[in-house]
C-alpha cells in the first residue's frame, strides 16, 4: 500500500503517518470508541492517536533520512 504514495513523491514519514492514523481516523473507529467512552477520554484517545502518528511519521523520516 505505501509503493504508490512514495513513488509519487511522499516522502516515507508522511506515508507511514497516514497508515498509522487511518485506523484511528476512520468513521466506524471513532463510532466504535464513541460508544465505549464519553467526552474527554475521546478526546484524548483521538488525539494520542493522531499525534502519535505524527511522532512516529517524523522519527521515522529522520532514522530514514
């Protein structure tokens, strides 16, 4: 799935972002946790999820170069 995105110039942090916070961004996730969990702790929970990405997106750009 990330060939696509890198041969067409994504750089390799980003690609791994994406596939790390789709998961978590996607309608039936989010309905699903929403269910479970009220209020803040879906916040927090949508949050670490898209930040997290981003984290790990950056680190994995700079150990890749």
């Amino acid at each position: 799935m990330t060939p696509l995105p890198i041969g067409s110039g994504t750089s390799a942090g980003a690609a791994l972002a994406f596939l790390v916070a789709g998961p978590v961004t996607t309608v039936p996730a989010m309905v699903a946790v929403r269910a479970l969990v009220k209020g803040r702790l879906f916040a927090i929970y949508l949050g670490a999820g898209i930040l997290g990405s981003l984290v790990a997106g950056y680190v994995f750009q700079e150990i890749m170069g």
